[in-house]
C-alpha cells in the first residue's frame, strides 16, 4: 500500500466523473455525499474557526461561493448552521458538470442558498465578489493548469478569503477510508473515494503546487486546507 500511495495518482479518473457512468449509481453517491462531508470532511470546525467569525456592518449576511458544489450538501449544511447561529449567510453553490447541478436544483429549497451551473471564470467575467471562496474535495480532480486557474479565480472572486479543502494522501487514510465506506452500498463512494485519496497531494506537494500567497494548513484528521486571505 506505502508503494501505491508513494506518488500521486494524477492520470487515474475517478468513475463518477465519467460521462457514461451509471446515472443510478451517481444519484446515490450525490445523496451519500452529505454523511461522508459532515462527518469526515471537517466543515463543522472550518465554519466555527473561519466563518461564524466573520462580522458583517450592519449584519448583513455573509457571503460564501462553493466551488465544485456537487449535489449540494455542504452548502445547505453551512446555510443551515449559520441560521441556527442567527448568523446571516447566503451560499452561492456552482458546478459545471450539468449531471451534478440537475441533482442540486431538485434539492428542497434552502433559504440563504442558490445553485448554478458554472465555471468560477464565468463568476468573474461577471464581476462577482464574495466574502469567502470554498470547495471541497475538489484540488485533487484538476490538472496543474485547471488548478492554477481555479487558484487565480479564487483570488478574485474573494473579498477576504479563499478555503480549499482537500484530502491527505496517506496509507492511513487510504486503509481507514476503505473501511469507513463500506456501509455505502449501490453507490460510487468507497471506490472513487480511495481513488481520491490516490489522486490527492501531500502537504508538502500541495504547497509547492501553490503559487506565492497561499498557505497549506491542517484541517481535520487526513484533511488539509489551501488558504488565501487578504488583510
């Protein structure tokens, strides 16, 4: 295993990212999403560490852009603590893959969260600004030059921060995570998962991946966050 996981992945897809993958199977990994991202991912920390914080003149809401949002799980879980929280949030959740955008738009309705199908370019060729720039699990899917784009768009894009959170390659993780998905039945989640364990950075890769100004830092357990933030 220390031999599988010793250089990155990069040329390996993950089976969900294919167009011809069963639309059944990826319907239930979009549904599944939101066990493994609670629970496993660390957003319950990143939003009280760098998001609850965040204070607003005249409480107006804060404004968070997703990246790469998927089937829309964490952008509802990060809307919905922050209202529990009486903190103002509206969530802006893009995905450019129609696939995942179809199942975010027949979500139930989430007040302080909206869905499109876009790229983070065409956010800026818009003008668009956020307070703060999020993904998840998304840096291990892009190729160096699609990384660097979304690096350059997120630095645009965001008023006072960009997190990127991402996995840890490790044997660790990979052994840890082959177990913890068994329960995930009829779904692509225990096998693209520990492809994306193979496809991820170490911290030391992702860095040097990094142009100058962002900064790797620890996230939760086999997760690391890319951070960019303004004075």
């Amino acid at each position: 295993m220390g031999i599988l996981l010793r250089t990155r992945a990069a040329g390996v897809s993950e089976q969900m990212d294919r167009a011809d993958c069963d639309a059944r199977l990826l319907d239930n990994t979009y549904r599944q999403f939101w066990v493994i991202n609670r629970v496993l991912s660390g957003w319950r920390r990143l939003y009280g560490r760098e998001l609850r914080t965040i204070v607003k003149p005249d409480q107006r809401p804060v404004t968070v852009l997703d990246i790469g949002s998927g089937g829309g799980d964490l952008a509802v879980m990060l809307a919905r603590w922050a209202n529990r929280d009486g903190k103002p949030m509206h969530v802006t959740g893009i995905d450019p893959d129609p696939r995942a955008a179809a199942f975010a738009a027949r979500r139930i309705p989430t007040q302080g969260v909206e869905f499109r199908q876009a790229h983070s370019g065409d956010l800026v060729r818009e003008g668009a600004r956020f307070d703060v720039v999020i993904s998840n699990h998304v840096l291990h899917h892009l190729e160096p030059r699609e990384l660097r784009q979304l690096l350059a768009d997120s630095e645009v894009l965001a008023a006072k921060k960009a997190l990127h959170n991402d996995l840890i390659r490790s044997p660790a993780a990979f052994a840890l995570f082959g177990v913890a998905a068994l329960p995930f039945p009829k779904s692509y989640i225990r096998a693209d998962g520990l492809t994306s364990i193979r496809r991820s950075y170490t911290p030391g890769e992702l860095a040097a991946s990094a142009p100058p100004g962002w900064s790797v830092e620890p996230s939760s357990a086999f997760h690391q966050v890319l951070a960019y933030r303004k004075n």
